[in-house]
C-alpha cells in the first residue's frame, strides 16, 4: 500500500504534477464523518492525494502549483470518482446507501460557465440523490459575495447540500453565515486546541456555537477530534457529528471499504447518551453540561455524581457534597494539571 507522506515539491514540478494528477494520478481518500450518538458513519469527506508512483503526497503540496483551470478540473474529477464509489457500494445495502459525501469546491469552479449544471448531470449520470452531496465552498476574497450566493442558490436548487467550513477560525466566516443559506457548519479544529488546558472556556464555545447553528436549522460537525477525551467531551456537550483521527484517518478507497466491513460503533465508546464515561475530560465534559443544562432534577444530579465517580478516584467528600461545583473543580484540575476552576 501506498505511504502518505508531507514530501515538498518544488515550483518547477508544476508541469509533472499535473499530467500525473491529469493521468491517474489523482485518488479521492475518505475520511469518515461519524454521528457521535451512535457511532454510525453518516457521510464521508473526499480529500484529493496524487499517487507519484507510490507515494502519496498531500494537497498541501500540490495544490499551489495549480491553476484556477487546473482546480476547476482537479474538481470534477474528483466528484466523478467519489460518485463512481458511491453508486458502486450502494450494492452492499441500506447502511452504505445512508452515507453522504461531502466534497470541497474551488473558488474558481464557481465562475465556470454552467458549472452547477455540470454537478446536476453528474449526479445523474451516477444515479445519486442530490441530498446525499455537501458542497463545501471554499472562503475566497476573489469572487464577490453576490457571486458566491448565486452560485449556492443554484446549487441548492438542484437538492445539493452546502456546508461551511471551519466556523471559528476567522470573522470572515461569521460573515459568510450571515450572508448565505448554509446546511452543514463544520467547527474549527482550532477550537479544540486548549481542550486539555482551558476545558471549561472550550465546552462554553462549542455550545455558544451549536446553539448558533440549531437555531439557523443548521447540522454541526466538530473537526479535529484527536483521542477518546475529545470524542467524549463533545458528545456530552451535545455535538452530533464528529471528525478526526480520533475517530478515523483518511483512507484510500479500499482501506475504507475494509475499515467499514470490521468496525464495532460500541467499541469507540458511543453507545448512546448515556454511554459510560471512560475518560477524565469525558467526564469533565458530562458534569458541566449537567451544571448549564438549565433546570435539572434531584436525579439528574444524582446520575452525573454517580457516573463520574464510576471514572474512579473520587475522594467520597466530593460525591457527598450538597453542590457539584467541588466535584467539576477537582476535575478541571484533573485534566488541566493546575488549579484551574470549573
């Protein structure tokens, strides 16, 4: 099997770089996106690599040494090979006829003459429902934002999904939420770095954010889930869907159809909400947002104590104090190392 490797290359491969993209060089790897209430894998997203005779290199290589031309091609290339896959494994039955795609779009496509119409005979020609296609549309400053609308209008008026990408790394984003009709908001993997040192000011943005987003009718996936901690913290915050090598790596085409054929959703730990907590920042995670979930119940107290002292040494004055705040105290201070406070 082909390696995946950062290698560099330099300005002058330009020209090799694209007969080899252009002549079965390029691969669609898939990453899993996966609900985290069920551990079910509900779409996948397509990442272009270019196979230089066994060695994969990554778009961060290649990508600047293409043209707009070469973008817009690269683009519905890759859309035809992924919807090739789908129809191809939508054979295997109803489970793999569930799952989504979710592809990015170059800036450039969208000034192609009848580019969305050139999506609409794909999808077609390939027999897939237009739902089952998220277009994520890349931020650019070079085409106008009344451009871009008219694009994601047409886009949407064939039935195609539109995603936005990386709320939470810039105000530019906020921007584009406000001006566009989006479906599907992924968050930042960025959001997530200080997860282990700064929990509570982490947990408090991605709910801010989610609440923005359910109350735009819009489904939330969280990038950048690393561990089980991760995973964990943001099913309990009420994160749906989650992405990252945590969870899966991108993988070449057949390495996701083996991956799917032996995995166990149970066995990463998604049983459901009431899952048990294995780790300490999922446990950090479930009492905080039993603290900010509102109005709760003797017994919801209850459950929350009971279940982050099933995660184990827990000093019995913590779990009989009358308030919870001691209890996520000493749990903050457990994962951050520090005297932090919940």
């Amino acid at each position: 099997m082909a390696s995946e490797k950062a290698l560099p290359l330099a300005s002058g491969d330009a020209v090799t770089v694209r007969e080899r993209l252009f002549s079965g060089g390029l691969e669609m790897y898939l990453q899993p996106v996966v609900d985290l209430r069920t551990g079910d894998v509900s779409k996948i997203e397509a990442l272009a690599r270019l196979d230089m005779n066994g060695r994969i290199i990554l778009p961060g290589n290649f990508l600047p040494l293409l043209t707009d031309e070469d973008l817009a091609l690269l683009f519905r290339r890759g859309l035809e090979q992924c919807l090739l896959w789908l129809k191809t494994n939508d054979a295997r039955g109803a489970v793999w006829k569930k799952i989504g795609l979710s592809i990015n779009m170059p800036p450039s496509y969208l000034i192609g003459e009848g580019s969305v119409s050139l999506i609409g005979e794909a999808l077609a020609r390939y027999d897939i429902e237009p739902s089952r296609l998220t277009i994520e549309i890349l931020e650019t400053h070079r085409i106008s934002t009344a451009r871009q609308g008219e694009a994601i209008r047409a886009l949407k008026a064939i039935g195609v999904l539109i995603g936005l990408d990386d709320l939470g790394s810039g105000h530019s984003s906020l921007l584009r939420l406000a001006n566009h009709p989006f479906d599907i908001i992924k968050l930042d993997r960025g959001l997530l770095t200080n997860m282990q040192t700064r929990p509570v000011q982490v947990f408090s943005v991605v709910r801010s954010l989610l609440s923005l987003a359910h109350d735009l009718n819009c489904q939330v996936v969280v990038e950048g889930l690393e561990n089980a901690g991760m995973i964990e913290a943001m099913r309990f915050i009420g994160c749906e869907y989650g992405q990252g090598f945590g969870l899966a790596t991108p993988m070449a085409q057949s390495v996701f159809e083996e991956w799917m054929a032996r995995r166990q959703p149970v066995q990463l730990g998604m049983a459901g909400k009431d899952a048990e907590i294995t780790t300490a920042l999922g446990a950090c995670a479930y009492l905080w947002a039993t603290m900010h979930g509102g109005t709760r119940t003797p017994e919801q107290e209850q459950r929350a104590v009971s279940m982050c002292h099933a995660f184990g040494g827990i000093s019995a004055a913590l779990v009989a104090a009358d308030s919870l705040k001691p209890l996520g105290d000493w749990l903050v201070g457990r994962v951050t190392g520090s005297d932090a406070r919940m």
